[in-house]
C-alpha cells in the first residue's frame, strides 16, 4: 500500500477520532474539576447538614424509651452512631451538668454556655443560621483558634436537658483538593493511556480502510489485479469482498465494453468502406457507361437524321452500336458476377477435376480470336492433374487470364501456359510477351476498374474487371494469385490443392 503524504495525515479518520475523543476526555476532566470545584462543596456540606440531622433524628429516637440515657446500650449505640458520623456531642441537664458527652466534651460544655447567654468569644465571626425550628437550630461557625469550620446543632428536650451536635466540615476542604490532585493526575495518565489505545485500535480499521481506498483508486486506473485480501468478518471484510466483487465485474464489463467497441469501429470502417466503392463503384460504372452511350447515342441519332445515305456508312454507324453495345453488356456481365463473387454466399463447390482439360479447353474455344491475332498460344501439357477447386469458377480465371494476355500481346505474339507442381500444389501461369507492368501498379491491377493503360484498354473494350474477377475467385478459393514482370513480358499465376482434400493423397 502506498504510504499516506504526512501533510495529509490529520485529514484520516484515525487521526479525527483520536482527537475528537481526547478533546471528550479532556473537557470531561475539566468539566468534573469545575463541578468538584463549584458544587461538591456544596453537596458536601448539604450531605453533613443531612448527616448532623440524622444523629439528632437517631438520639431522639433512643432517649424516648431512655430519658436520662441510664442504660448502657443505648449510650454505646449513641456512641457509634457519632462515631460513623464524625460527630462529637453533649447532653446538659438544666442545671449545666453533663448528662451524655461523645469526644471533646469540654469544648461542647463551653459552646452550650454561650448559646445559652449569647456569648461568641471562641467564634471567629457570628455564626450564621443555616437551620431553624420550633426543634433545633442548626448554624455554621468558624473557631476563633483553630480557624475551623462547624455545624452545630442545639435544641432544647422535653425533658428539659439541652443537646449540642458538633460536625467538623474543614476535613471536607481537605479531601477535596486532594481529590482533586489525585483525579486531575488520573485523568491525564488517563488520556495518555487511552490517546494509544485508541490510536492502536483505529489503525487496525483505518489501515485496511486505506488499503481499500488504494484498491479503489487503482480500478479508477482500470487495474484490476490487485485484490482485497485480509480475511475479516466484519463490515470492512464485507466491503473488502464487495470491492473484490465488482473489480471483477468492471473488468469483464470493460473487457466486453473494449470488445463492443472495436467491434464498432470494424462496423464503422467497414462501413465507410462500403460507402467509399459505392461511390467509386458509381464513378467507375458512370465513366465506363459514359463513352459507350454517347457513341451509341451519337451514331443512332446520326442514323435517325439520315445523315449519310451511303449503305457502308450507314452498316459502319450500326457496327459501332452493336460494339459499344456489347462492351456494355460483357461489363454488366462481368459485374453481376464480382458483385455475386464479393457479396454473395460464399460457396465453394469443391470438386476433383482433371486441370489439364480445362485449360485445352478454354484454349481452344480462344483460338479464333488468337488466330485473328496471329497469336501462337503454346500450351505442351498432355498427362491429367488433378485438383480441388471449384471448376466452373477456375475456368473464369483461366479465360480472363488468356484474354488479359491477347489482349496485351506485343508484337512477337507469344503466350506460354504452363503447369507446375510442387508439395502437393499445383501453379499455372499464362505469360504474353510485352510490355512490364510498373512494379508499383502490380497491387493496383486487381482493383476494379484500375488501368495501367486507360487509352489501349478502351482500344480492345477493356473496363479493369476481369483481374478483379479473377482475385475474388482466388480469395474464395483461399489460395494466392499474382503477376511477375519477366525481361521479355508479364506472367499471371494461380495456385491449386492436387492433394485429397480427405485422404492428403494425389
């Protein structure tokens, strides 16, 4: 996993929970201090002004069965019960004398004598009141000494003797601030301890938390090998199994969107393919159709008008419509069958037949035209091979190669047909003497309506599309096709399987 920039460090999660937390533990270490500070003091003293009260509710309980407290029991119950309390007291008679006294027995008979004359020598300031009845009064005092503070509590009986509670309230102050010094020590040891703790807790969350921002941002960059893989069972395992899950899913969805889209752009060049030879398809075909048209066109009007009466003139004018007319009928021919060779079904009848008899064949059905041209066509093959094509289609590209070759013949008026075999394949060429074709126009020449020579090829009403018949026929076939300039002509070829499609044998 990448390590996280420093500067960035206080914007993780980590980092904002430990703090967030601390700052609790904090304001909740000051909060507890103010209110120690503020209100435990106060609760404090309410508690020992319940707690006073309580010892006089107690001894008035136990001096309504024992008056003058005689029985020893009762003066040990009395004794605990200001001993649990803290307090100190003493029970006068109406004579002054001392009847019942716990702890500091003497100071308490001095403080009776000034609440009974109204003295506070002792009393560092006046007493103040907190509590006051038809019962007792309870006040707070201050020791002129000792600095000290006391809740006192004095009340008259029914009996007629007087009772003085004395409760100490500065031992209170005192465990206060050490409370306080002991809680705000605990606290903050507090805090450290609970500022590692959290932290080594957040890293075992934030740290596969970063590890699956990491994996995330790498799908973002269409990388899909990294994968989540600590073995969790909580909602981090489960968001880990989640992100696994879909890396997964985007990058088949990817894989088959990329898929999709090459598909699309085949579809789309395809397309302009298309679109761009029907345009050229339309050109060609207009510009092949122009000449032709407007001859025929030319000499009908020129027979309709009765241009010339002459017989021969008028027998010249139908000869060149009859001409032009059957170049225009052999190029529609010949463009239904590219047309049905590029975009028909595609099938191949593949059969077994003898080559051999194919080409005397074709010869000899060309041997008029070669004769007109006093063309010598050798062809000296006379035993049988055998191959696998379909024969109708390769008797097509043997008859345009024968005619491509009368049709540019030289002057020495040769053309070779030859055969041979080699691994199982059979090449047959036909060579004219001539003139070469451009080395860089020997691509060209299988295009439809491509000429090298556009003024000898209208001459013989040529239009470019034999060879282009003769390529799609071979492209069906599977097999190659080709022309090679030779220092006396231009020989064309094609090749053939003579071996058992089934069995591999001749």
């Amino acid at each position: 996993m990448k390590d996280i920039d420093k500067n960035k460090m206080k914007h993780t999660i980590g980092y904002k929970m430990t703090v967030i937390i601390v700052a609790i533990m904090g304001l909740s270490l000051i909060a507890a201090s103010i209110f120690s500070s503020f209100f435990l003091s106060k609760y404090y003293k309410k508690t020992k002004q319940d707690s006073i009260k309580k010892v006089y509710n107690e001894f008035i309980k136990i001096i309504q069965d024992d008056e003058n407290l005689k029985d020893s029991d009762n003066i040990s119950t009395l004794n605990n019960i200001c001993e649990k309390a803290g307090a100190t007291m003493i029970v006068v008679d109406s004579a002054g004398d001392s009847v019942y006294d716990y702890g500091a027995g003497k100071m308490l008979a001095d403080r009776w004598r000034d609440m009974i004359f109204g003295s506070n020598i002792k009393q560092k300031e006046e007493p103040r009141v907190i509590e006051k009845n038809d019962k007792y009064t309870i006040q707070s005092t201050v020791d002129r000494f000792s600095a000290n503070q006391y809740y006192e509590l004095s009340g008259g009986l029914a009996s007629g003797n007087y009772v003085v509670i004395r409760m100490s309230v500065e031992s209170f102050r005192e465990s206060i601030a050490i409370a306080n010094k002991f809680y705000l020590g605990v606290g903050i040891s507090l805090i450290l301890v609970t500022t590692l703790i959290i932290i080594w807790i957040t890293r075992k969350y934030t740290q596969p938390l970063l590890q699956l921002a990491d994996i995330s941002k790498r799908m973002s960059e269409l990388d899909f090998n990294v994968k989540y893989e600590d073995d969790r069972d909580d909602e981090i395992g489960i968001l880990g199994e989640s992100m696994n899950e879909m890396s997964d899913k985007l990058e088949t969805a990817i894989s088959e969107l990329k898929s999709a889209n090459l598909q699309l752009h085949k579809d789309i060049a395809k397309k302009e393919e298309v679109d761009e030879m029907r345009k050229e398809f339309i050109s060609n075909v207009s510009h092949e159709l122009k000449t032709p048209i407007a001859l025929i066109q030319g000499y009908a009007e020129g027979l309709q008008e009765s241009i010339s009466d002459n017989p021969e003139d008028m027998d010249y004018y139908c000869d060149v419509i009859i001409d032009e007319a059957g170049k225009m009928n052999k190029m529609v021919k010949n463009l239904l069958t590219l047309n049905q060779l590029e975009f028909g079904d595609g099938s191949v009848n593949m059969e077994r037949f003898d080559i051999i008899s194919v080409i005397a064949g074709v010869i000899h059905s060309m041997q008029i035209k070669a004769n007109e041209k006093q063309v010598n066509i050798e062809f000296n093959q006379m035993e049988p091979i055998y191959v696998w094509a379909d024969e109708f289609q390769i008797e097509e590209v043997i008859t345009n190669y024968l005619s491509n070759a009368l049709n540019h013949v030289d002057e020495n008026r040769i053309i070779k047909v030859k055969i041979q075999e080699k691994n199982g394949i059979v090449r047959v060429s036909v060579f004219n003497t001539g003139k070469n074709i451009p080395e860089n126009e020997l691509d060209n020449i299988w295009i439809k309506f491509y000429k090298v020579d556009k003024a000898r090829t209208r001459a013989y009403g040529g239009n470019g599309i034999g060879l282009s018949i003769v390529k799609a026929i071979m492209d069906r076939h599977e097999k190659k096709c080709g022309a090679i300039n030779r220092p006396d002509g231009v020989e064309f070829w094609f090749e053939l399987d003579c071996k058992s499609l089934e069995k591999g044998t001749e």
